[in-house]
C-alpha cells in the first residue's frame, strides 16, 4: 500500500495507493497542497482516481474542487453533503477500489450530517468524527451530538481495536492512533453513557474557527478564498519594491504613475507624493478618462499590498498591460519613514 500524511498546519490530508495497479484516492485535499499531491502521486507512479472529502469543512479550504479539475476525476462525499461540486455521492457500505484497495464507506453523522469515515483494510480515515484524544466538535451547522454517539460507540468503536486511526486534524503531534489506543486513553470515550457524552459535547464550545464562514461559503459552493483570489492575481502581476517607487519618485521620473486605489479618507490623510487617486471600487468605471494610454506605467498602492494586488491585476487584464503592484502598502511606507504628502503632517 501506498500511503502518505500531507499536513496542513493541523489539518490531516492523505494519499491512499495501490503500486499494484497504479491507482490512488485523496482524502481531505487542502487547496494549498494540490500541487504537493499530484507531485507525491508522480513520485508512486499512481494516478489520483478519487479525491474524497470525509465532510464539509468548517475550518479550512477544502482543494477537492480544484484537484478533481485538474486531474479530471470524481469529487467523493456523502448523499448528504450540500457541495454542488461533489459528483460522486456514496452511502454507508459503499465500496470505492482505489486498484485492490478497498475504501469502505461508514457514515457517522455528529460532527457534521455529512461526515462519513473511510475503513480499509487495517486503517480508518475519521475525518473529523474521531480525533486522537478528542471528537470533533458538535456545535458548528448540522453537528448533533446524539448522532455523534452512535456514530462513535455503535459503528466506528466497534471496528478491529487494531485499526490506524487517521484523523482530519491532529493537535498533539501524533501522526495516528488506534481504535484501541481511544478507546483506553481519549477522555471524550471514557463517558460510555449517552445522556453523559451528550451533555459533555452540549458543554463544549470552543472558539470558532477562524475562517469560518468563509471556509463554508468555499466548501459548500465550490467559490474560492481571499486568499487564493489574492494568490491568484499575485501571480498575474510583477511588483515594484517600495525603494524603488521612493527612488523613482525622488528622482521626479515622469515614465511612472503612482496610483492610490484606497478610499478618498485613506488618501487625503497622507500618500505617497505624486501619486494620483482612483478608488478600486471605481477603477474599471473611470479608468478610460483617468488614462487614454494603455502603455502607460501605472504602480497601484493601498493600505497593505492586497487590493493594490487585485488592482494591477484587473489593469493588465484591460489592456495596462505594464501595470505593476506596490511590493508592500502605505502602512509599510509610513512605517519605514518614507516621504508622504497630504495628512495633518505632510513630510518633504
Ligand atoms: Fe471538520
């Protein structure tokens, strides 16, 4: 068997194998790791037949869309999951081969409605529903923590004691456990009693994830991140160093046009000398009147270096196609004392 643990911060993702027939499944993609999989899948010399995502993900972005694209192969979540980009739904007791490798479907239900786990032969994928010393929470949309009790003590517990535990997340530093392993020392399963392991789930509310709402809007539309739409459009545009943009304006260049894309407050409170002002959110709208030429050198600032991003980026598309972003934003800038004109204390 084939098998690797790709770690995302906490989050647990994996690359299950058959050598035997070249073939192999991803479990939890993270959008971050997509290249790191089909790099690991060419290093086996197996191809990615199933991503598979073991529940909609509240605290992280879920790369099953994106990998399933580039690889064109199946999307694998439950019948229940609300993801319009899932194009394979499984049930309890189905069977994927992954080549000889069976993958079978348990759905346990608790820490999401959708949540399944994937048994093979001597190890079981638990996503979220088991964790190494704790269970996923229960508290997040469609967690139920009754369901989670049967899905924890009348299906997974009552797997081989033996089996690997593989979670989706992993807080301690352990890479696995084993049924056994919970069953003896994870203190969320010393309380065997439903009415006891319900009202200590009920009692439990940790923070909410960071990202939320955003990790939901992604997991269950198919969107994408800031993050990635940031990365994105980083990818499409050069940037300027901030020395650079000092020197060239000290120096009076007239090839080089600072464009503010901030708000008009963020602009009248203090800028960088020259520099002329468009709103991002007006960019498209006034960009014709505001430059006729389209070979113009035009480098885009903001506050922190991201909208700016976005901004040069939607320039190139239009046709700037020299337009370039502020490597850093006007935070930065004032921090390391460049000049700024404008604002109760305008510097030479
Ligand atoms: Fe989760």
């Amino acid at each position: 068997m084939i098998f690797e643990q790709v770690a995302t911060g906490g989050c647990q993702s994996y690359l299950i194998g058959c050598g035997d027939t070249c073939a192999a499944a991803v479990i939890d993609p993270e959008v971050r790791q997509l290249s790191r999989y089909e790099a690991l899948a060419a290093q086996h010399g197996v191809r990615i037949r199933y991503v598979i995502d073991t529940h909609t993900h509240a605290d992280h972005f879920s790369g099953s869309k994106q990998l399933s694209e580039l690889l064109n192969v199946p999307v694998v979540a439950h019948s229940s999951s609300p993801s319009p980009y899932v194009t394979m739904h499984v049930d309890e007791g189905d069977v994927l081969k992954v080549g000889n490798i069976r993958l079978s479907v348990m759905h346990t239900p608790g820490h999401t409605r959708d949540a399944i786990c994937l048994v093979a032969s001597d190890r079981v994928f638990t996503g979220d529903t088991l964790l190494i010393g704790a269970t996923g929470r229960t508290d997040l949309p469609t967690g139920d923590p009754e369901q989670l009790y049967d899905s924890l003590f009348d299906k997974l517990l009552k797997l081989d004691h033996r089996m690997l535990v593989y979670p989706a997340h992993i807080y301690k530093g352990h890479c696995c456990s084993t049924i056994e392993e919970e069953l003896r020392s994870n203190p969320r399963l010393q309380k065997k009693k439903r009415e006891e392991f319900v009202e200590m789930m009920r009692a439990h509310s940790p923070s909410m994830p960071e990202h939320l709402t955003e990790a939901l809007r992604v997991n269950m539309s198919g969107g994408i991140s800031v993050a990635q739409l940031l990365t994105e459009a980083a990818a499409e545009v050069p940037f300027m160093s901030m020395d650079e943009v000092k020197a060239r304006v000290a120096a009076g260049a007239n090839d080089l046009i600072v464009l503010d894309v901030r708000e008009k407050d963020a602009f009248d409170a203090g800028h960088i000398p020259t520099a002329r002002h468009l709103p991002r959110g007006q960019l498209e709208l006034r960009v014709n009147e505001a430059f006729p030429d389209p070979t113009v050198r035009i480098v885009t600032c903001c506050e922190f270096g991201k909208i700016s991003t976005l901004a040069a980026a939607t320039l190139r598309r239009m046709g700037f196609t020299r337009a370039i972003a502020l490597d850093g934003g006007m935070k930065a800038w004032k921090e390391q004392g460049f000049p700024v004109e404008g604002g109760a204390t305008p510097q030479a």
